[in-house]
C-alpha cells in the first residue's frame, strides 16, 4: 500500500511549530508495512487543500491527513474532503454529546463554532478523540482512503494507536511490516563509510542500506519486509556481517543511540567513572555528557580550564609548557596529555579526556583555527592524545572535537577489556 502524508496549518509553514506528527507517522507507516512516498505541508486555504488531497489521492492508496478538525473556520480539512467526493457533512451525535458534557461540566457557555469538531463525512468511520474534541475519521471512497487525524500531537498519537491502527489493518491483507536495524559508527565520515560500503549501497535490493550523518556520527539503516521479526533479521545478517568486515572498527552501537550514551554505558556496566578537562569546547563535551540521563554514578565533574592560568593552578600544567618562547603552547599533544594527567592525580576518575585547541574565528598562538588535541587516559595506564585539523566554523569544530574525543575514550575502554 503507497500512503501519503498532507500536513494541515499555516503555522508549519510558517515555522512556528515543527511538524513532529510527520516524524511519528512516518515511522508507524514503515511499522505496518505501508509504503511512504511523499509528505506534503499546506497552508489553510481552501483551494490549496483541495489540490493537494487530489494530487495525493491519484499517487496513492491511502492519504494521511494531520490538523484542521478544530472549531475555527480556517479548520476546513473535513469540508473540502466532503466537497471533493460529493458527501455530505453530518454531526456524529456521539462526539458532539462529548462535547456538550465537556462544556456543562465545567460550566462554560458552548459557542456555535465548536460543533464543527463533531462533523463527519457520510459514509466515513469515525475515529474516537479521548484526548481532544475534534474527531476524526477514516473514508474509502472509490478505491482511495483517506485518514484524518487532528493536529496537536497528544490527540493525534492516541488517536493512531488505540483506533487508526485497527481501522488500516482492516485494508491491509498481503502487506508485510518493514523491520529495520540501525548501526552506529564514529571515527569515520560519512563519505568515507560509503566509499568503503559503495558497492553494497550501489548493489542493494533487499535490505536496503541507507546512510544518515549527524555531526561526528554516522549511522547504517538496514530495513527489510518480513513475516516476523526473526526472519528479517536472518535476511539482514550476511549484509551486516559483510559491513561489519569492512568498517566494524568504527561500530559503536546497534542501536540508535549517540556516541556519548554508548561510551557511559560500558563506564556504568563497570562501576568506572569519567572526569574532562576542556579548553576550547568550553563544557560541551560535559554538556553532551550530562545530557545523558541516569548517568550521576559515572561522571565525576568537568574543569573548563580556558586560560593558561587555570590550566596551570586546577589541572597542574606545567607553566613551562604553555609559557616561553620554546613552550609548544596550550594548543599542543604535550598540553592536552598534561590535562589528563592533571584529572587522573587529581580526582578518583578511572578515565579522564581532554580538549583543547583553536575553534576560531581567529587563530591562537600563531595556530590555524580548527587545529586541536585530544587525549584520553586511565589510571595507571598511558595517555593517548590524537592531533585533528577540523573543517567548519565554531560551534561545528567544538562538536566535531568533543564527539572525536568521545570517540577516543570509547576506543581506550574497548582495549581495556
């Protein structure tokens, strides 16, 4: 079955709010095994909306509409539909007795406009709102079907899951659900993990492989059609096995979660914890850290050390490596290794990372902006530190070097065993 999803309101096309609902239904769609091909915003124009369910209803089985239910009279999604297959409009007397004993109940005067959210198109299935007041419905109408949902996303998820769901299942017969698996890598670049996988991507048929690159990671989508969820994954194995062969050395989790997740994960299954020095990412990589909820036990603290000064007195930098004409200076391998071993002597941490380097927009110490040192280390073990020359301004240099240095620690913990 090809569905397509039509997003109702001038305010996403605006940008006043983000269009979650697509996000959502996107993803239940593959769930069913409905084919998605298209998604399409609207503002609340008559005409426009119109056009758009046409376009939609000759391209695919089954429309997917979200918002215009509500009261006002820039709420018209029902409207045109009824308009557009020639049936009439009738109030669903169930949904508007709700709406009537919503109102007596809390002694509020119902005005005229508020029945407009009980309006159904004859011959459609209405749809139960438990969470709302606008209803909405699902409608066969010559070979095409149409769902609408409301718009806020409290009304529309419940809607989907407790009454939609049951009425696509009644359409669908020989569909078969997608299942999909996600591999994520870090170390590498999207570019590079496709050149290494170029002949798989260019050859694939079933599962397919889809790369998706999010700053300093990357992730492998491997999806298949099945009957169950055991025979998908036996169809997807020799493809990730093959994967696994050319670029598992950079695969840091099977799962959709980012780096930082995977690296306190392992910390916490081992009762370690983790302490960071930060110069020219300036709490980031603490920030990504934290972000991570659950995690109190296994990050210590951070030190944003940005001047020489704070180097020296909270991590013990010896000034005569950040100072002098000789001194290679803050941004340096000795610098970086200094913060680490500063955090270790320090704190209780069983591993420490640090950053430090020029994020620009000018250079420092005579030094190209996007330069930068990581080190990573543990107690009673050695200090790695990697050298990086990252492309991109500011704040894209301070992500790309917090997420390498989680990156790095994840190696380290990995070898530790």
């Amino acid at each position: 079955m090809k569905a397509e999803l039509i997003a109702v309101g001038t305010e996403l096309l605006l940008g006043q709010i983000l269009n979650t609902n697509a996000q959502y239904l996107a993803q239940e769609c593959a769930m069913l095994g409905i084919d998605l091909y298209f998604q399409t915003v609207v503002g609340d124009n008559p005409a426009r909306i119109r056009e758009a369910l046409e376009q939609a209803g000759k391209r695919a089985d089954l429309v997917i509409t979200t918002g215009g239910l509500g009261p006002t009279l820039d709420d018209l999604t029902k409207d045109v539909l009824a308009d557009m297959t020639g049936r009439r409009l009738y109030i669903d007397e169930i949904s508007m007795a709700k709406i009537r004993e919503l109102f007596d109940s809390q002694g509020l005067h119902m005005v005229e406009s508020n029945s407009r959210q009980a309006n159904m198109i004859e011959g459609a299935e209405p749809l139960p709102n438990d969470t709302g007041l606008a209803v909405g419905l699902g409608l066969d109408h010559e070979g095409t079907r149409y769902l609408l949902l409301p718009g806020p996303p409290k009304e529309m998820k419940p809607m989907f899951e407790r009454y939609a769901k049951d009425w696509l299942s009644g359409l669908m017969t020989d569909e078969m659900p997608l299942y999909s698996k996600m591999l994520k890598f870090a170390g590498i670049g999207e570019s590079s993990l496709e050149h290494k996988l170029f002949d798989l991507i260019e050859k694939q048929t079933d599962p397919t492989i889809a790369p998706y690159a999010k700053e300093g990671e990357v992730t492998i989508r491997l999806a298949t059609k099945a009957h169950t969820e055991e025979e998908a994954l036996r169809k997807m194995e020799q493809v990730e096995k093959e994967i696994r062969s050319r670029v598992g050395e950079h695969l840091y989790a099977e799962e959709d979660i980012p780096i930082e997740e995977a690296v306190l994960a392992i910390l916490q299954s081992r009762n370690q914890t983790l302490t960071t020095a930060e110069s020219c990412s300036g709490g980031l990589l603490s920030d990504l850290i934290t972000s991570i909820p659950g995690r109190s036990s296994v990050f210590l603290g951070g030190v944003v050390s940005y001047s020489n000064e704070m180097k020296h007195s909270m991590l013990g930098v010896p000034t005569e490596l950040l100072e002098g004409e000789d001194a290679p200076g803050a941004v340096s391998a000795e610098t970086a290794e200094a913060m680490v071993r500063g955090l270790l002597e320090r704190t209780n941490g069983d591993y420490a990372v640090s950053v430090t380097g020029v994020a620009g927009p000018t250079t420092s110490e005579g030094k190209p902006i996007g330069l930068v040192y990581v080190g990573v280390g543990c107690k009673d073990g050695d200090v790695h530190v990697q050298k990086l020359q990252l492309p991109g301004l500011r704040e894209t240099i301070k992500l790309r070097a917090a997420k390498t240095a989680l990156h790095q620690l994840w190696k380290l913990i990995k070898a530790d065993g």
